[in-house]
C-alpha cells in the first residue's frame, strides 16, 4: 500500500516552482521599492472570512497573497522609510534569510548541527567590529528589547550576589534594594525593568546636561553618593537616544560607577556601530568599560527581522538564572554555549545566519559604509532644515536622526500643525517618518538606517517636505 499524497507533500514535490514564484514576488517587490509608498495607508483592513476547511494549495495561496495583499504592504526596506530605526535588509543578509526558513534550524542547543558554531562565529565578529575585548560573551535576541531584559537580569543578579542572595532563586523580596538610575532610557528599558520584577518605579531619572537628551554626570555623582550604601545600583547609559541621538560620556559614567560599586548598563541599540566607524568612535569611548551592552541587528547592520544581542562581562550570571537544562535538552555541546541559557526562548531562530552572511559579503567596510552614508545624509538634511525658513532643526544633528520642525504662519499652532503636516507627508508616500519631540515641542524625527539610501533620496525627502508645508498651509 503506498501513502496517499498529501497536498504538502505534492507541494513538496514541487518545491522548485513554489520557491521560483516566491522569488518572483520578492523581486517584483524590490525592484519597485523605491516607487512604492514608503507607508501604506490605503486599505489597511483586515481580510475577512475563515480559512478553507480545504486548502488551496501553496502555489494558488501565494496567488491569492500577491493578487489581494502584496501591494499593501509598506516600502519599510526602502530608501526613503525614515520611521523609528528601521534598518532594511542587504541582498546577502535577505538571501541568508530564506536559508534560514529552508534550513529550519533551532540554535538553542549546540552538538548536533554546525548552526550553533556559525552563530557564534558570527556573534564574536560582532564583538571584533565593535571593538570589545575577550571578556565580553553573550547571545543574540529577538531585539534590543530582549537584549536590554537579558542585560537587566544579569544587573539583577549581581545586586542579588552583592548581599549574598540568589535572587533567581529566592525572588526579589528576599533581597536588597535596588535602584537603576538613567537620565534618558528607552521605552524598551523601562518595560524590561516592569518584566523583571525590579519595577518601573525603581528607575531614578538623573538631571540631563542642558537641554539634551545626555546625562549630566554630576548629577549622577550627587545620586549615587546621597544613596544608601546598602543599595544595590545598576545605571543605564545611552549610547544612542531615539530622538536627540545622545551619547552618554561614557568613560565619566564607568568611572563612577566604578567609584560607587554600580553596574554601568550602556543601550547602544543603534548607537554601537558609532564605535565601529573610527572618526564616529570617540562617541562610544569607554563603552568597553561597561557590565553590560544592548545592540540590535535589524536596525543599521541592516539584517532583516528579528535580531539583537547583547554583552555582558558576567554571562555566568545569566547562565546561572536561566539555566534550567532538562535532562532531554542536557547535550554534549562540544565546547559551544547553550543559547538556551544565554536568552529567553526555549527555541531559537537560526539570526545569526544573516549576520554572518553580511559580516562574509561586505565586511566591515561594508557596515561602516552604511553608517558613513546615513550620517552624512543626516547632516545634509540637516543642513537644509537650517538654511531653511519654513522648517527648524530641535536639536543638533548628532549622528542618523534629525529631530526637527515646521514653523507655521504665526496664528497657527505650532504642535497641531506638525502633525498635520506629518500626515499630510507620509500620505504622500514618497517617504515615511514618525513624530518626535523635544523638550516639550512636538516634531518630526527622520531616522536614516537603510544601505539603500542615496543622496537622490535626500533630495526627493527635501522636496516631499516643501510639498507638505504647501499642503498644510
Ligand atoms: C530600538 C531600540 C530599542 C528596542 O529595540 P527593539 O529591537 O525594537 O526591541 C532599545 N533601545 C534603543 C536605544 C533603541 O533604539
């Protein structure tokens, strides 16, 4: 008796054309990126109905998905999609990603694949490109989100470790205080503090130096020195905000940590690659002075989603906390770490592959190039919006964001109209950005962190901008 063929199996068997009319589709997609509306706002509504009790089949179902749905998807992996820190995705790092599904690897276990050893070839390339010393060990996350959690919990536990308490083991109650103290964290920090039970309320918002978004170190000396002695304290350092790009002095920070016994945690989410770009360095200076350091890939090494990572001198600690191997997952791994005990996924995409095959194709050069190009294309937009009289930078350009505004016509609000002017740019289509604000002013952020953006783009996101204003007006 012979299996009946099911319709996975028959759309097995025709793997080959399945594959052709995905890449077909990817292809059609990229070719237009750069015409496409950056966002899509047309007709975002969900699709109604219930899936066939009897399947299509994988090719009339990816006909269906192109005739319905393709085209209303967002050009986010364009050249001109300025939101939040987007990144995009190069031609190897995409490639690599389809390997990733066609594999199907799980990385969170070494021994019985050469997934886990290409990873962690890829995560110490990471380490070399940033220049952080041997000391520094990790895992890659779903994102800087993750990686802030992972780098928190090690925070934690040192504190814990600190007043002779497990705190993995024995809970929060059982230990000392803690406090975290941050002049600027990002969202992803304060929600990382809520999961890990320190508590939101545990974050001691340190004065920022003027009117940006950097700490006054000072401040931060007077904080921790008015603090009981018998208080645990883990400080969050920017190498990067979101809207003002501030950096931290980081070296001023990891002093005083030093001097009062805290953990110095340094979110570098985008703001690492800085250090990987010599005339960008001196922002990041002393960043290999920290406990702990977040970065995400998907932003400016421009891997698709999802992948972070994260460094921490005290892995031990991590490993200690999360690790809980059963005996079933209990493998001989060959000298190559458990992922398993380094994140908090019980099962682990195959990420590093991307970066792998990013680091191969482009190299280093490679990532600083993209670096180079958006900071330059920062700073030329930047110059305009100076030279301009309808728009206003907020804050210097520091590194990939240009935070800034239109001024309207006296007797309009100036809040009400940006975002009118806001929606009236993105609608457009030819670019995409989303709102900022500073020091209580409402914005515009653009944030360049796409390999594809040329300086024709600038010209075009300059243009886009005038035409807005005359919209808004
Ligand atoms: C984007 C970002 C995060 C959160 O990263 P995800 O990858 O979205 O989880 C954290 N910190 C900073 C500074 C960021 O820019």
């Amino acid at each position: 008796m012979t299996d009946p063929v099911s319709p996975m199996h028959a759309d097995h068997a025709n793997l080959a054309d399945l594959l052709a009319q995905a890449r077909d589709m990817v292809l059609a997609f990229h070719e237009g990126i750069a015409e496409r509306p950056a966002g899509y706002f047309q007709d975002i509504s969900m699709p109604d109905g219930e899936p066939p009790e009897d399947g299509l089949g994988a090719l009339a179902a990816l006909d269906a998905f192109h005739a319905r749905h393709l085209h209303r998807h967002a050009a986010s992996a364009g050249p001109r999609y300025l939101g939040f820190v987007t990144g995009g995705s190069t031609p190897a790092a995409l490639a690599a990603d389809w390997l990733v599904a066609g594999l199907d690897q799980n990385t969170a276990s070494p021994g019985d694949s050469a997934a886990v050893p290409l990873s962690e070839q890829a995560y110490l390339w990471l380490r070399s490109l940033f220049g952080l010393p041997e000391t520094f060990d990790g895992a890659f996350t779903t994102g800087a989100t993750g990686a802030n959690f992972m780098c928190l919990l090690a925070a934690r536990e040192w504190a814990g470790e600190g007043a002779g308490i497990d705190i993995a083991r024995q809970g929060l109650s059982a230990g000392p205080e803690i406090a975290v103290y941050s002049a600027c964290p990002h969202a992803s920090f304060v929600k990382v503090a809520r999961f890990s039970g320190i508590g939101s309320d545990a974050i001691r918002p340190v004065d920022r130096l003027g009117v940006s978004e950097a700490m006054d170190t000072a401040a931060l000396e007077a904080a921790l020195g008015a603090a009981p002695a018998a208080q645990r304290k883990i400080v969050c350092a920017s190498a990067g905000t979101v809207t003002g790009n501030a950096f931290d002095d980081l070296e001023a920070v990891a002093a005083i940590c030093r001097k009062y016994d805290a953990w110095l945690h340094v979110d570098g989410a985008f703001g690492l690659f800085a250090g990987a770009v010599p005339e960008l360095a001196h922002l990041t200076a002393g960043v290999e002075r920290a406990d702990s350091i977040t970065c995400d890939g998907h932003k400016w090494l421009n891997v698709p989603y999802d992948c972070g990572f994260y460094f921490t001198k005290r892995i031990d600690l991590i490993e200690r906390a999360a690790g809980a191997l059963p005996a079933y997952l209990d493998v001989d791994g060959g000298g190559f770490p458990h992922y398993l005990n380094r994140a908090l996924e019980g099962s682990q995409r195959y990420r590093a592959l991307p970066v792998w095959m990013t680091l191969m194709a482009y190299g280093a050069a490679g990532v600083r190039q993209i670096v180079r190009d958006n900071c330059g294309q920062a700073a030329r937009l930047g110059r305009w919006i100076e030279a301009s009289d309808r728009f206003e930078l907020l804050t210097p350009v520091i590194l990939n964001v240009v935070c800034f505004r239109a001024r309207p016509p006296a007797e309009l609000d100036a809040d009400v109209f940006n975002g009118d002017l806001l929606d009236a740019l993105n609608a457009a289509g030819e670019v995409f950005m989303t709102p900022g604000a500073y020091e209580g002013k409402g914005g515009i952020r653009a944030a360049f962190s796409n390999w594809m953006t040329r300086e024709e783009d600038v010209v075009r996101i300059m243009a886009a901008l005038d035409d807005s204003y005359d919209m808004t007006i």
